[in-house]
C-alpha cells in the first residue's frame, strides 16, 4: 500500500480456544464496546467451520466498522470476505499472502527478532507484529520475550504501524505505547477477563491516554 496504514490502539485477538461464550456473541459485545480491529484465531477449527466463522464474523463485524483480519490463512481471508490476513513466520510469507488474498486485503505480519523485522519492514505488510513483548500463556510455544526496549529499538527502523503483542495487561499497555507501539494486540488480557467488555473498554481508555501522554 502507498499509504501508511493507521491502527486502533486496542487489537483483540478472538482466540476460539479461550472464549467462553458464542463467538458472534463475544465479537458483537467487544464491537459495542469500542473495538475496531478484531482478529478471528482458531488452530484447531476444519477449513469448513474456520470458513464458516470468519464469514459469519465478517458480515456482522465490517459493516460495523470494525476491521477483521483472519488468523494464518489468506485462501480464508478472501473466501469470508475479510479485511485482511496476519500470517506468522510459519505460514505463506507475506508476498504470497497477498496473492492469494487478493490486493484489496490487508496484510500483516508476526515478528520475533531483529532480523524476521527487518524483512518483515521491506516486504509489502501493511504493518508488523513484535512479540511476546512481556511472558505469555495464550500460545502453546512462545518465542523469547523480546521486552519494550525493542520496541524503542526498531521504531525507527520503519514507518509501517507496529502491533505489540504479548502478556500485555492493562498495567503494562501504556509502556509499550510510549516506547513507540501504534497498537496493542491483547489476548488474555481480554478474552480472559469477567466481563470482556468491560475491559476492552479500559483498554481504549488507558491507550488513549498513552497516546495524547506520548505525543507530547
């Protein structure tokens, strides 16, 4: 894309295996409380019910104005009618991606070091994922911990959004916006919480907060 892509602040990332209720449920409730970027994750989901779902997601969620990326897999991100793909540094590369999705999707993409950014930032991808950022339970094999400072460190390395990802609690997600972050993608820091909602929303609060803190 020509243009840089501007992120919300809060990525929530519907990981299916720790959602507790319906999955339209849980995405329309998170859409009403402010969320506009939402990714759908299931690993374990047939390519028919991860079809299905992300289908279903989408025709409730775009229409509202929320931005809906389908986890892994770009043939999926196109079937459901998706804003765009994240692939990881497992999956098709972010070029093939795109091909496959088609030019109209967007595309972003997980790093875990200093080179996987480098590569990641002269591709094509709309923005780039850095992480964990702090430790995580939300995947099963998680990459070294890569801490804020290499957040500061490869800010100025690119001009694309940079999404932070990783054991980001409420307490945290302000640090890792001033050190640079466009967006913090959350996990179990929301799916995991009483009320979803409720904490999407102090998300929004206190990264707003970060925002206006940072750009003075």
């Amino acid at each position: 894309m020509s243009m840089r892509l501007v992120l919300p602040r809060l990525y929530v990332i519907l990981d299916a295996a720790l959602i507790t209720s319906p999955e339209r449920d849980c995405a329309l409730s998170l859409a009403e409380a402010g969320v506009r970027l939402l990714q759908y994750r299931n690993k374990s989901a047939t390519t028919r019910h991860y079809l299905d779902s992300s289908r279903a997601l989408a025709e409730m969620l775009c229409p509202k104005g929320v931005s809906f990326f389908v986890n892994d897999r770009p043939d999926v991100a196109f079937l459901a009618g998706a804003s765009g793909v994240h692939v990881g540094q497992d999956d098709l590369d972010v070029e093939q991606a795109r091909r496959v999705a088609g030019n109209d999707k967007l595309v972003g993409v997980s790093t875990h070091n200093l080179d996987q950014f480098e590569r990641a930032a002269a591709s094509s991808a709309d923005y780039v994922a850095v992480g964990p950022v702090f430790s995580t339970s939300s995947k099963a094999n998680p990459d070294l911990v890569v801490g804020v400072d290499f957040i500061r460190r490869v800010r100025s390395l690119t001009d694309k959004s940079i999404v932070a990802i990783g054991g980001i609690t409420l307490e945290r997600a302000a640090a890792v916006i001033e050190a640079g972050a466009d967006s913090v993608a959350v996990i179990s820091g929301i799916l995991s919480a009483p009320n979803p909602a409720q904490r999407a929303r102090q998300y929004i609060q206190t990264l707003e907060a970060a925002k206006h803190a940072a750009a003075f």
